[in-house]
C-alpha cells in the first residue's frame, strides 16, 4: 500500500499559557513503524490527536501525502485510531464491531462481508464474528479494535498506547505481532507508549519526547547505543550518568576526561568536549575484575547490593568516588563470584564509556 508520509512542519500546542507541544519538525516516511516516547506529559498523545484531527493546533502545519490536513476534521483525514480503551460497542459482535465503519462509508454488503473477513483473518480471529466484546479477553479485544481501524485501509494508523491495559507477558506477545503485522499490511504506524521495551522492540525509528520537544530521532539501536543528550540517556533503559571534567582529545582521538578527580577515556560522544560535561555507560558493558587489578579506566569500588533478576544479576557498586552504579552480569550458568561487600575492581572500557552534555543539543562522535 502506497502514501502515509507525515510530516509536522513548526508544530506547536498551547492550552493556556501551558505549551503542550514546542515546535516540533518531524518527517515520517510511508511504511514506517514510528513511535513516540516518552514520560506523562511530554506531549506524545497530544501530538497524536493533532495528527488524528482530535485536536488543533495552536500553530504549525500537518502534511499527509503531500497535502496539508492542518484544518481537515478527523472523519476526512485519511487516518484511523486505536486507543488504549479499544471503545468496541459492547451490544455489538465481532462481525458488526469491524463492519461498522465500511456501512457508515455504504460500502456494498458483499463488500463489508469480504473485507471483514479478511481483516479478522489479518489479526487471527477468523471465527470470533459472532462473539461479543465481553466474551473475549483483553488481547482479543485488542485485535478487534485493530480489525476495525485496518479494515477501512487508512494511509496511517495511530496507535495511542493499546498495549497499556494488558498484562506484561501479552503486551509481550502482542509487540511482535502489532510489528509483524504492520509489515503485512505495509502502512505507516504512529505509535505512542511510555514503555521503552515496547518502542525498542517494535519501531523503525523512535522520536524521545521531553516537555513538548522532541529531544532525539533515530532507530532504537542508535537511541539506546548513542543517547544524544543527557535527558536521553536517562529515560532509556538503565544508564550510569556520572558527572565529569573533560579536557579534550587526546592522540587516540578520545576524550580525556576526570571522573572524582581520576583520568578516564571515553571513545564515544564528543570527543572535542572541554569543561564541565557528563559521561555515561551502561550497566551491561562494566566489567567487573578482581580487587586490585590494574589498569586504563578501572578504579576501586565494593559491590554494596546483589540482586537476582533470572536471567541476569544487578549488583549496585560502590566506587571509591563515592559514586554508585549499577553493573548487569548476565546468567550464563557459570557462578557469580561476587556477593554482598566484596571488593573488586570496576573497569570501565573506553569503547563504552561516552561524553555528554547538559544542553539537550546532539554531540557528534568520533566513530559516528
């Protein structure tokens, strides 16, 4: 399926003297999977019911293929919504549920019957059309809904956290189908979520959200594997944030930076930062090593908590800094070696050591 290219040109939102939404540009090509992410508040929503119609914007342009839709009212905007709720009729079956729309449109009997059908076999229901909504449980409640919005074959579908109400091995289950499925039927899927896994698994590229803006743009390996800004780093996953003093490059082309008054390398970020500035890695490229091993970029520190995750350990360290991280060693089978008030050595490798800085502005690094 051709079109679903979106793109907010100066958007913003303002209810009162709040602003909602702060002058976001964003391009999305047809085909994508995009999701919006970010906390309570950042504006996610609202800028999915600005593209939806549900709301105005105070100022600002939304394109849909080509044409601006700024002032087009939702019913004639070539996009359909799926919310958190689903909103299914309840005294309504399956069957009549997704057709609701085609009849509305006087789409031809035999037509909505066909176009049922495939919808509900698109998303697994085939033989549910005669079931009621309070007959099926909440992830087939959720298909339906999808059924319903797929079946009137929009340019794009907004999905506005719909995994939300379900519980954590379905949404789970339900990622990799919604991701699957919008490689099927090929149209442009806006997704919102406060759920970072969600976004990861399922997106082409992700927009993190802050107060209104937009703070990065890019694939999920680039958000997670190059935060650009420190409020990035942060609200992605887990990251050990420590402030620092950086000098610059040195010959290798690293940053030289002190952390608590030690000389460390960061190989990733800005490599030309000087002053005052943050460096982050995360918990799963620490490393660990016995007490007194010596050593570019490793300091003292004692593991202060070991908690088993299953799959993984999370030990909380203390370094002699007197800065706390956390470090993820994976379950392997193989036995941990440290416990509650070892000393150990912390190593923090270059290549997964990066500068940040404050400004929310992207750095560029040196390998990137």
């Amino acid at each position: 399926m051709s079109g679903g290219d979106v793109e907010l040109i100066n958007l913003n939102k303002l209810f009162g003297t709040m602003r909602a939404v702060d002058n976001i540009n964003l391009h999305i090509p047809g085909g994508e999977f995009f999701s919006l992410l970010g906390s309570s508040g950042c504006g996610k929503t609202t800028t999915l019911r600005m593209i939806a119609g549900f709301e105005q914007p105070s100022s600002g342009h939304i394109v849909l293929d080509g044409v601006d839709m700024t002032e087009t009212p939702p019913h004639k905007r070539h996009v359909n919504t799926v919310f958190q709720s689903y909103a299914l009729f309840p005294h309504l079956n399956v069957f009549d549920n997704v057709a609701f729309g085609l009849r509305r449109q006087r789409v031809e009997p035999d037509q909505v019957k066909r176009r049922v059908g495939e919808a509900l076999e698109l998303v697994q229901l085939t033989g549910f059309e005669k079931r009621k909504p309070s007959q099926m449980s909440g992830g087939q409640q959720q298909r339906v809904a999808l059924a319903r919005a797929l079946v009137l074959k929009p340019a794009v579908l907004l999905l506005d956290e719909p995994l939300g109400a379900l519980d954590a091995r379905l949404r789970k289950q339900l990622q990799v189908e919604l991701k699957t499925l919008q490689q099927q039927v090929g149209i442009t899927f806006i997704y919102v979520t406060h759920d970072q896994e969600e976004a990861l698994t399922m997106s082409d590229r992700i927009a993190v959200m802050s107060n209104g803006r937009i703070e990065q743009v890019a694939p999920p390996e680039e958000i997670y594997e190059a935060p650009a800004t420190v409020f990035v780093a942060d609200f992605l996953g887990i990251s050990n944030l420590m402030d620092a003093v950086a000098s610059g490059a040195d010959a290798t082309g690293r940053c030289k930076v002190k952390v608590g008054g030690l000389d460390f390398y960061a190989g990733r970020g800005g490599a030309d930062v000087s002053g005052s500035t943050k460096v982050t890695i995360r918990p799963e490229r620490v490393r660990l090593e016995p007490a007194g091993s010596s050593g570019e970029n490793r300091l003292p520190g004692t593991v202060q908590r070991w908690v088993y995750l299953g799959n993984a350990v999370q030990l909380i360290i203390g370094l002699s800094t007197g800065v706390k991280i956390q470090v993820l060693m994976q379950n392997n089978g193989e036995e941990i070696p440290y416990r509650e008030g070892s000393q150990v050595s912390v190593h923090l490798p270059s290549t997964a050591l990066r500068v940040l800085t404050d400004t929310g502005v992207p750095l560029a690094s040196a390998e990137e």
